[in-house]
C-alpha cells in the first residue's frame, strides 16, 4: 500500500488530526478586516461607507483605538481611491480592471496605509498580506505582497511626481490627481471659485478633512449657548443655532435624543434662515413651503420658527421612507408632510416663502461621504439640472407674486446652481434679491447676487443659494 493510500491513525483520544490553518484574520486585526469589508461593500454592491462602517463597527463590537483605525482607514481609502488606484496600476504592471476585486480591496487599504499614515510600512504589507492569505491562501497573498513591495518603493509625494499630469500644461489635473479628485470635479470647483481659482487646492483639501459635528439647536426648545453647555461644544460662528463638536457620537447626546437638538451642518441651517428672513412683497401670511424635504433638516428648521412665528410649512417628499423621515423629525410642529412629485404636487398656489432644496449631485459635501466622488459621473449632471429646473418651475407656480423662493443645492457645480437659476430668471420673470444680505455676518460668499459657502473659508458644506421674488 503507497503511502498516501494509507489510511490515516487516529490520534490518541480519538481527537481529528491538526489541519494546518490558516490564519484568521478577524481575530488577528479586527480593524483592518472591517475596513477591508467597507471597501468590499463599496465595491460589490454600490453601499454608502457611511452607513456600512457605524453598522459594522456595532454589529462587531470594535471599540476604541480599533474603531478609530478602521474608520480612518476605511474611509481614507474610499476617499483615496483614484490615486491608490493610478498607483496600484502602475506597482503591479497591469490596469486596476485585471486586479480581482477582493485583492484590490487589500490593496487599497494597504496602499493608502503606505501612502497617507504614519503605520509602518512593513505593519502595511504584512497586515495586508495576512488579509489575503486568510481568505485565499499563499499565492495571491504573494502577489499582493510583491504589489505592495513596488508601492512602499516611494512616498506619496514621489508618487504623485511621477504619475500624476505636469503641473504646467494640465494644472487643474495635478491638483485634482495629487489631492485625489476626478478631474471633472475639481475644474467644477475652478468654475465656480471664478476669480478666487487660486484656491483650488484648499478646496480639494478640505474634502479631506474630518469635518467637525455640527449641531442645531432647535429654536424654541434650546438655545445654542445653552446647547454648547451641555454639549461641550462651541457656538458656531454663523448660525444663531449651531454648535460644533470635535466629534464623538452625536446621537448618544441628551439634548439631541430629547429632540432639543439635531445634526445639522452649520450651512444647512443657513439656508432654511435666509428664507425666513427674505423680504415680502406685502404680509407674510405664514403658508410656506419646503418642496424637497426628505429627510427634514430644513423642514425641521423651517417648522421650529414657523412656530414662533405663526407661521404653517407643507413639506413635499415623494419616497415614501425619506418622507417618514420628515414626519419623524418634524413630529409636534406645525409641518404637514404631503408624499407628492414637488413638480406636481397638487397643493393650493399661494405660498409666501417656498424652499427648493433641490436633489444635486452632492458636490459640496464629498467630505461627509467618502466614496461619493468617485461613484459621481459628470454626466449625473444634465438629469439633474432638467430636473432641478422643473422643481423650479413648480415652485415659481406655487408662490404668490411677492413671495420668495429660495433655490438651494449642496453642489457649487454651476450648471446646477447659476444655470438653473439665470433660466429661472429668463422665463418666469423672477427678481433675483442680494441673498447675501439673508447670511448676515457671513463673510466671503462671491459676487453675488446669490451666495456660495465653501468648506474651506467657512467650514460649511458647500451649499449654494439664491433668493428669488415673484414679480
Ligand atoms: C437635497 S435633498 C433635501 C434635503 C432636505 N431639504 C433636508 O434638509 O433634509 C433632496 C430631496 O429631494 C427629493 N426629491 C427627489 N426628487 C424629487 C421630486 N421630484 N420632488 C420633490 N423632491 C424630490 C429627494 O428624495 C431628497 O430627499
């Protein structure tokens, strides 16, 4: 009888035979497993990183230092990707779409540690080599060590040198290549900045950065004062409601389990004030409109000082759970949400302020979700813009001559913002007033006659607005 046709002993005590195991990797780094697993999320079924990794991290039970680590990288490497991915080609010989999709996970993640952190380059590869060979076994864990090996040659600033398109001939390119942007959102940023292009490269930094936790203070039920009391926080610099955290988890925060307060970007709640405080043609007769409300910041907003004020506010929403959502946060103020197209949305003409914070490509606020920028395609843009105009259109029927709709989006990309609303202006006649005087104290906000806030001047999203009248 050969060897291998021999039939196996049984150890003593009737115990099986040690298999030779591989290494499990959940045990061993539970941090870098849960970043691996959010890009694998992103990748295979469109998830939003923002929801997967809080999910994760509970469903885990990871804590502490491993839930910084796994945020920290999980996130950088989503915001990362288009360099990593340009680096990763060029270290393995071969275009990102020959690389099977769970190795390039792993090699996001450990690109980006080689790249952007200060963990050892050796912790890099090896931790990254352990992810695969415990899924996969040794020869693709040769292969991703081998990648990471030719990546770890060079730091992120030679990389960029030596990739990224000359600064001369393509300047918007460098900068969008070196501070990892698609192209097309970068130059949209230029667009919009105008004469103050030159700040480009803050802009695209400020996507990066971690954004501070910015609260609102419900008017009526807290002040902002009282709010950073509690909180610990600081009073923001703009909003008479705002109050920014270093961050931690908001929702564990009494004031805003109570209701007193929510999350809200600081910008977000500038928006839902300038139409509070836009001038009337005659009385306000206190019917106000938000046409696009899921999920109910402005609406929330809105509903807390139309309390004050006497004032009622109808808020449109068509998905049925984003409307559920407006309902929820609205739940004891004078909001009556109506689950309708806002460009039909079968309510009586006649409102003296009309919010359209309109459905956008979401370019201003790439720093908030970390894989948006790359899923984004400039050709969104065009579906977007047509249906932004119809919202505008509505809402120009529904005001009474006198009233004033306030046209928002939380993208400065022009097409949606200045376009949308000079074909506003063009065809329904509308007056476009200063909405910078709405933002008082508020420094830096263009040219105007609308407003665009910037991440990086005001540490708001980049939301844009114009305040428009009904002749
Ligand atoms: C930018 S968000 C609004 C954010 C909201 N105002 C807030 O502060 O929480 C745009 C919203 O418009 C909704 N929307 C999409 N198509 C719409 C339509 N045809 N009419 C009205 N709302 C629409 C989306 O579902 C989304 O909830």
């Amino acid at each position: 009888m050969s060897e291998s046709r021999r039939p196996a002993k049984r150890p003593a005590g009737n115990r099986r035979p040690r298999q030779p195991r591989r290494p499990d990797a959940t045990a061993v780094d539970p941090a870098r497993t849960a970043a691996r697993d959010v890009l694998r999320a992103v990748r295979e079924r469109d998830a939003y990183a923002n929801l997967v990794l809080p999910a994760l991290l509970r469903e885990r039970r990871i804590e502490g230092r491993d839930a910084a680590l796994a945020t920290e990288l999980a996130y950088g490497a989503c915001r990362s990707q288009g360099l990593l991915d340009a680096v990763i080609a060029d270290g393995a010989g071969r275009p990102i779409d020959e690389i099977d999709g769970p190795l390039l996970d792993v090699l996001r993640l450990g690109t980006y540690q080689l790249l952007r952190t200060r963990v050892a380059p050796h912790a890099a590869v090896a931790t990254s080599v352990d992810l695969v060979r415990a899924e996969f076994g040794g020869g693709r864990a040769g292969f991703v060590n081998a990648v990471l090996r030719r990546v770890a040659e060079h730091d992120e600033a030679s990389w960029v040198s030596r990739l990224a398109p000359a600064e001369k001939s393509d300047p918007v390119g460098h900068l969008a290549f070196r501070y990892a942007h698609p192209k097309w959102i970068a130059q949209a940023f230029v667009d919009a900045l105008g004469p103050a292009a030159g700040e480009l490269a803050e802009v695209l930094a400020a996507d990066d950065a971690r954004p501070a936790v910015h609260l609102v203070a419900r008017p009526g039920e807290i002040s902002a004062e009282e709010l950073a009391l509690i909180t610990g926080g600081e009073a923001g610099p703009y909003s008479p409601y705002a109050v920014h955290l270093d961050g931690g988890d908001p929702g564990q925060l009494e004031p805003v389990r109570e209701g007193l307060a929510g999350v809200q970007d600081e910008g977000s709640q500038l928006v839902a004030r300038a139409l509070t405080l836009a001038p009337l043609d005659g009385r306000d007769g206190g019917r106000w409109l938000d046409l696009c409300a899921g999920p109910g910041g402005k609406a929330a907003l809105l509903g807390a000082l139309a309390d004050i004020d006497g004032a009622r506010v109808d808020a449109v929403e068509p998905a049925e759970h984003r409307a559920e959502l407006v309902r929820k946060i609205t739940r004891g103020l004078p909001v009556d949400v109506h689950v309708a197209d806002g460009r039909e949305p079968g309510l009586t003409t006649g409102y003296d302020r009309v919010l359209v914070d309109a459905p956008c490509t979401g370019l201003g606020a790439l720093r908030r979700r970390p894989e948006a920028r790359w899923r984004r395609q400039p050709s969104d843009v065009a579906g977007l813009v047509k249906l932004q105009r119809e919202l505008l259109a509505s809402a120009t029927r529904l005001v009474r001559p006198g009233g004033v709709i306030v046209y928002s989006t939380c993208s400065p990309h022009m097409a949606e913002t200045v376009g949308v609303v000079a074909d506003a202006v063009r065809r329904f006649g509308l007056a476009e007033l200063d909405t910078r005087e709405l933002l008082p104290g508020v420094p830096g906000l263009g040219d105007g006659p609308h407003a665009q806030l910037w991440p990086h001047r005001h540490g708001t999203d980049a939301m844009f607005l114009a305040a428009l009248r009904r002749p």
